[in-house]
C-alpha cells in the first residue's frame, strides 16, 4: 500500500483513464473519485460506489449492485451511492459507461442545487 492511495485506488483510476481524467481523495476513511472537481464514485473498503439518482437507480438494481450504507452511533445510513456491476471491474468499456451514468447522476444533482449565496 502506498502512503497516499492502495492498489485498489489506484487500479479504478487507471481503469477509468480511457473514459475521463479522474482524481482521487481520502474521505472518510476511504476515497472519493472526481472529474473536473464533481464527485461522482466512492472507494470504501475496497469497493467502488457509484452516484446514483431517479434516472440511473434501476440500471443498479437490474445490474446486482447494492446500496452504499456506513453505521454512525444511532442508525445505518443508506447513501446515493451503489456498488459497481462486477463487468465494469474487468473491461474499460462497461467501466466507461458506468462512470458515465455515474457522472451524469452526480451533475443532475449539482444543477439542482441552489446556487452559493442565492435567497431562498
């Protein structure tokens, strides 16, 4: 393991290179996954999450993946967030697609934020 990512980190991002440019920061005891500064996939526990919203949740489902859940003191909490397909882990080419459902989930839920500083 290296002092700032693990094989696994870094194995996703190589992976991804062929779809976009993607960095990777510690979060949380795990990674968060970004293109062009939006958050679009996390690495806990050596498995990749990726965004998810109305528009891409069935795809996740029909594919197997499971929801992202972290434990804090009083509750599980179910985040946006569902396991990469196992397909996407071996080919470049499902690899891309999913980054790009991911990406897309992750910029619909930017534009539906109101923007800094604006009134309510």
């Amino acid at each position: 393991m290296s002092t700032t990512r693990n094989e696994f980190v870094n194995y996703v991002v190589e992976l991804m290179a062929g779809w976009a440019e993607v960095s990777a920061r510690r979060m949380f005891g795990g990674h968060g996954l970004y293109r062009e500064g939006l958050m679009f996939a996390l690495i806990a526990e050596d498995e990749l999450f990726f965004k998810t919203d109305a528009e891409n949740l069935a795809r996740f489902e029909r594919a197997g993946s499971h929801p992202y859940v972290y434990h804090n003191r009083n509750r599980a909490v179910q985040l946006s967030y569902w396991s990469a397909p196992p397909a996407s882990l071996d080919s470049p080419a499902e690899m891309s697609d999913w980054c790009q459902s991911a990406y897309g989930s992750a910029l619909r839920a930017k534009a539906a934020k109101p923007a800094r500083g604006a009134s309510k």
